[in-house]
C-alpha cells in the first residue's frame, strides 16, 4: 500500500504535518509528497502516480484549495470529494481542473461530494473537533487525511456525486516543465492529429512556434523544437511535450508553468 500527497500547502513545517498525520492515520504506510502551484499541475500529477500505482491499492490526497479570486464563491475554500479507480482511493478538492484530466482520460465519470461536519460526525469524531475542522484554514491536515481513513474503512460514506460532465474539461496547457525544460502539455497525440515528421503550429499568447513530431527525444535534432509523446500519461495514453534537444523549450520561448496555447495546424 501506498500514500501520495499532491498539494499547494507545501512548505516544510505543511509537509511534515500532513504526512505525519496520514503516518498516524495509517501506520506503517509510506507517504510520498509532491508540491505544486496550480489545479492543472496537480491533475497532472493525479495521472503519473495512478500509472506509477499499476495494478497496487493506495491512496492519493489532492488538495489545491486557494481562497482568493474565484474560490470565494465557497464558503471556506472547495468542498472535498473522493472516488476509487480500482483499488486506489482518491481523496481530492473538486475545484478548477483538478479532475479534468481524469475525465478527459475517461478514467471515472463522477465524484462523490462530501460535507465535512457531516463526514467527520460519521466517523465518530467529538464536536468541537469537527467544527474546527468546518473552519480551519487547513483543511488538507484538519479533513482531508481523515476523510481518507473514513473512507478507507467504509468503501462508502454520505455525500453527494456530481457527474465529470460538470468537471470542466482541460484548457491546451503546460501542466509541468521538467528539470530540463521540457513543456509536459495536456496534449494526447491524438487531440492534434500527430504523425512522425509532420511540422505543427502552436501558438503561446502572441508566439507561434513551429515543432515537428517525434515519437522519442533522442530523435529530435540538435537545438530542433520537437513535439514528442513524453514518458507521462496513463498506460498507453501519453502527453505530449514541447522540447528543444539540448536546451530548455521552457526558456528558449519563455513558457511558464500553466500557460495555455492553441493549436493552428
């Protein structure tokens, strides 16, 4: 069994508590912990563990649960919700694109929506406990850990679904820029018709840049900009990745983390 977090609540004294907390929750289970700055980073993650997982149970922990802009429609920050995929549990915040790659990879159809004073009275937490949890500023150590043992031991707990056909679906984004700046897309080879040696058009804000396909890295021509089916995905789904061989894609055309594109040819 194992434990991946994925969350924006990722500096260190954030991280030892959490991963704490689910050491206490589950004893004896390893807790793997990445941080990251944006829903699309984290959906993107939700897919790479799912597919490091194979076949083995465990749970990953979602959060990206910012309070300002449009969070504020909630009353304190995104519900939380789980689902299983196999036998792997899922606890997450339903928010922005955290779900969206997951439905655009046809892995689920719906999320199970919880309220937290409901749930944690459920799994018999004391009063003044549950209300601290309602209305803490830390959800991923106050609920989310303890959502996750509740229904761990219950396969089912109350909640409400909501299908993924009210999930968003996923913007053309850069999701990740690795350690040597090449661009992880939400891209699928399919979603731009991709044929090895055919050039394609993408276009950043105002900057159009011209990449021709390649299945491999190691096939793209020195300082060339590629697109190749990159190592992240789902089994034989892959993303597709903007790379310049021997350089950072991400500097040489200034691309940050999260900037959407579209596709012209």
């Amino acid at each position: 069994m194992f434990i991946s977090l994925i969350t924006d609540c990722q500096d260190g004294n954030a991280r030892v508590r959490q991963q704490t907390r689910y050491s206490v929750l589950f004893p004896g289970v390893p807790s793997n912990f990445v941080g990251v700055t944006s829903d699309i980073e984290a959906a993107g993650n939700l897919i790479d563990i799912l597919d490091a997982a194979g076949d083995e149970e465990g749970i990953i922990a979602v959060n990206v649960a910012p309070r300002h802009g449009r969070a504020q429609k909630w009353v304190n920050g995104t519900p939380f919700g789980y689902l299983w995929i196999n036998k792997i549990l899922i606890v997450c915040t339903i928010d922005g694109e955290v779900l969206s790659l997951l439905k655009k990879m046809k892995l689920a159809d719906q999320v199970n929506v919880t309220d937290i004073r409901t749930v944690l009275t459920f799994g018999g937490y004391e009063t003044s406990l549950v209300e601290h949890a309602a209305t803490s500023q830390f959800r991923s150590f106050d609920y989310l850990p303890r959502l996750a043992r509740i229904v761990w031991e219950k396969k089912d707990i109350p909640s409400e679904k909501l299908a993924f056909a009210d999930i968003p679906d996923v913007a053309l984004d850069v999701w990740c820029i690795d350690s040597f700046g090449n661009c992880k897309t939400t891209l699928l080879p399919e979603d731009l018709g991709f044929v090895e040696g055919e050039e394609r058009e993408i276009v950043f804000t105002d900057l159009a840049i011209k990449a021709t396909c390649y299945k491999q890295l190691r096939s793209v021509p020195n300082y060339q900009t590629g697109l190749i089916i990159g190592s992240s995905g789902y089994k034989e789904k892959r993303f597709l990745e903007l790379v310049v061989q021997g350089t950072s894609a991400a500097k040489h055309y200034s691309i940050t983390q999260k900037d959407t594109f579209k596709i012209v040819k």
